[in-house]
C-alpha cells in the first residue's frame, strides 16, 4: 500500500485542517475490554462531524513493549485507521522488536505512525531513585529502521518539543528534527505547551531552512489535578512558566465548572492559533471520554470560525493571557526576533545569537585533551586509551565507542543512551527528565559551538550500539 492512500497522509498533503483525539493504549492486558469500549465509542463519535475532518492518535505507555497490536484493534474501522496515528515507543524497545511491530501494523493495514523514544515511568524520575537502567530507542533510529524495513509503506512522522527556552535546548531540538527528516520522517508532531510563540518558532525555523514539511501541534485539555501533576514535574517536557501556574490556579479557586470553561476557551484560541500559523494540525490530550472528545470537536469547529485573520486571533491570544510570561524565567531565549510582528516572516529572518553558551577554561583544556587521544575513537578497538576514557569522559566500556562522534561526551551518560540528540523531556534550563543531573547536549552544543561545529549536529547520524 502507498503511503499516499490514507486519509491522513492525504490531509496533510492537501493542507487539510483536521483534529486528533489522543487515546492511550491500556497499560494492562486486563484493561483491552475497557479500552475496546471507549474505542466503539470513539469512533461513532467521529463520524458524527462530517465538517471536520479527525482521527485518533494512539500511544502507547505500558510497562510491556507489545510486538503484536492485532488485540487493541480488532474492532477499529478500516476508514478510522486511515485517518489515525500510532506512537511506536522505544522505551524498553529493541530493534529486532521493533521489526516486528512494524510487521504488526502492516498486516493491521496502519501505515500513520511517529516513533519515539518514549518517556520513562513515573516512579523512575524520582531525584536519586536508585533503579536498574531501562534500554531505549533513538527515535532517529527507529525512523531509519522504519524507512528500511518498509519503504513507501508508511507516513513516518517525526516528535519535537519547541518549548525550550535557553539556546542549548532549542538548537539541539531542532538539529535532531532536521536529523530525523533525513533519516525519512515526512512531517512532524510539535510536544504540547502554552507558548504560541514557540510555535511559531517551529514554522519560522522550518521556513528559514526552506523545509516545507507539515506540522501538528499537540495540545492538552487540563484537569485540576493535571495541572497539578504538571506542577510536580510528572510529565516530562512540559514546561509551566510561575505566570501559567498561577493563572490555572487562580481559575481553579472558583469551582471545576469554571476552570473547565478556562480550558475550554484556552484550547479554543491555541487551535485556531496553529491553523493561523501554519500548522495542518491540532492533537489534543487529556481527552478522558467519548464525550469529551465530541466537546473537543465542537469546540475546535467554532473557534475556526470565530478566528478568520492572525491579526483578531493575536489580539484575543495577548488579552487571554493578561500580560502573563509564559517562558520559565530565567529562561527566555526565542531563536527569532519579531516573533508575532507578523503571521510568516517577512523577509530576512532575524536570529538571535545563542549567548551564554561559551565554554570555561577547563571545559576547553579538557577538550583538547581528548580531542588528541580520542579523536578516532569510533576507528579503534574499545579499549584503546580506556583509562583515559575513563577519566575524560566516564566511559561505560561499550564495545562501539562514540565519544568522537559526540563532541566527547558520552552518550551513555544519558540515562537514555542518546547519541543523536535529546529527547525532549528535559525540565527548565536543560534538566535532564530523570532530575538527577543536566542533558547532555547542553554540553555537546557548546563545545560545538566552540568549535564551529554545528553542523554535525544534524548531519550525522551516529549508529546504535548494538
């Protein structure tokens, strides 16, 4: 099957607006029945909007890395699926698995999908939680597996998080998307937050690379005690400025029934708001029940009509936010100037300069140190200069060594193992999602940056240790 017949690869390639309801996968086998349910449900829910076109993003965060999907879907309608996405997770994901997932999907005809590397368990993100180290897939990885193992079979979309707000996070975000389209993603799915500017960023970066490549933006209908988790930090990457915060709970004083209408109204302005910026899409999270989702599509359905130009949509965005930061201060770093001067740019792209990334004397002495001893790593045998290693850069004794491919940081220092980019859970000022240490990449980009190396950060895409 071409990829081109879906519905939703038809969308995107007509410029179609349309929703995605996101719908959890049950992370318990004893749940399918309950799941199969809300799926019957959904379904009829859809079809009942003729005038906007939707579909179902599923995820999938159980504990147990399935290779066969047929039990979740048995009963979902061929058309849905065509207008559906799947997340193939790499959170205890193997390759050899993951080959055969994708057999799964093809004899299930659902050919829409976005590998990730997933995001970890809840109880493993506790700040010194001693815990055994769970195998991940870069979502690089499983793109170009994806590509390889069926070419022209699938729409491959790729996942970023825009919501970065010092220059280190949002750079090496966007070079690892830029990665992930040549590895042969086809369009890109935007990780949620509250920031219109920071979508906008996404598109303006798109544009300046001359990457025309669709994107949607996922967004999430809060609950007070959504919120409250999103406060505690137990969703990764999401990012809530002091401002945010305290506008949610301020609505939240006055009864569910108010802060359920603020919500509804918020997702109203942030949806219309994507179509006006450019993007073919809206997911939406935190959808609990059928008739929620009928709510979400209603909602959604009014809010494009009642926004016709960027200019009325711009004006009710700023009074809806009352003068609210949404960047996390200290954090405030935008890669554009002008952003929201105009719906597209206009002209020459404005870029502002990534300050407060130079390196200190020892980070550059050590630098060079290792530039000298281990600058063929990846050419020698592992235990080539391992005490040195060692030292300079806490080798994990792999049987593959990457530190020269990685501006001699350790990728598996990451407790992911990522060594083609960050995943896009890190906290504010580049905390890394497990909260016990900073990402990686804010060093790699530096000692890059340093080095008039940025390039490579997005045109190589370094092989998994096998």
């Amino acid at each position: 099957m071409d990829k081109c017949l879906t519905d939703f690869s038809g969308w995107l390639k007509r410029g179609d607006f349309f929703v995605l309801v996101e719908v959890p996968l049950p992370e318990e086998r004893a749940d399918v029945p309950v799941f199969e349910g809300i799926l019957r449900r959904m379904q009829s829910v859809l079809a009942s909007r003729p005038g906007l076109k939707a579909g179902i993003a599923f995820t999938d965060n159980s504990a147990e890395r399935s290779s066969d999907f047929s039990m979740f879907f048995k009963d979902l309608s061929p058309a849905l699926k065509s207008q559906s996405l799947f997340y193939l997770s790499g959170r205890g994901n193997s390759l050899g698995n993951l080959a055969l997932q994708v057999e799964s999907l093809k004899r299930l005809e659902f050919f829409n999908v976005v590998p990730v590397t997933g995001e970890s368990r809840a109880s493993l993100r506790k700040p010194g939680a001693g815990h055994a180290r769970v195998p991940y897939l870069d979502s690089v990885h499983m793109i170009e597996k994806l590509s390889g193992l069926a070419a022209g079979a699938f729409c491959c979309g790729s996942a970023v998080n825009p919501f970065k707000y010092s220059p280190e996070e949002t750079y090496t975000q966007y070079y690892k998307l830029m990665k992930k389209f040549k590895a042969g993603a086809a369009f890109a799915v935007a990780q949620a937050g509250w920031d219109m500017k920071k979508l906008q960023e996404l598109r303006w970066f798109l544009e300046m690379r001359d990457c025309h490549a669709p994107t949607l933006a996922r967004m999430m209908v809060l609950t007070p005690e959504l919120s409250e988790e999103i406060f505690a930090c137990a969703h990764p990457g999401l990012m809530v400025s002091e401002d945010i915060r305290g506008i949610l709970r301020e609505e939240n004083k006055y009864g569910y029934a108010q802060f359920a209408s603020a919500q509804w109204r918020r997702l109203q302005i942030m949806a219309a708001g994507a179509r006006l910026l450019g993007y073919s899409a809206v997911q939406v999270a935190g959808v609990e029940r059928p008739e929620h989702a009928e709510s979400v599509l209603a909602k959604i359905a009014e809010a494009l009509e009642e926004f016709r130009t960027f200019e009325e949509w711009r004006a009710e965005y700023q009074n809806h936010l009352s003068r609210a930061e949404p960047s996390p201060f200290p954090f405030s770093y935008y890669m554009f100037e002008n952003l929201f001067q105009w719906q597209y740019p206009e002209g020459c792209l404005k870029v502002r300069d990534p300050r407060g990334c130079g390196l200190g004397t020892w980070e550059k002495i050590r630098y060079e140190i290792c530039s000298l001893l281990l600058s063929k790593a990846h050419r020698q045998v592992p235990e080539e200069h391992y005490f040195s290693k060692k030292l300079l850069v806490k080798c994990r004794g792999c049987k593959y060594c990457r530190v020269s491919l990685t501006q001699f940081v350790c990728p598996e220092t990451c407790p992911k193992g990522l060594a083609n980019g960050p995943c896009g859970g890190s906290f504010a000022g580049g905390l890394c999602e497990f909260r016990d240490r900073k990402c990686i990449y804010g060093q790699i980009f530096r000692n890059a940056l340093w080095k008039k190396e940025v390039g490579s950060l997005e045109d190589r895409i370094v092989k998994p240790v096998e």
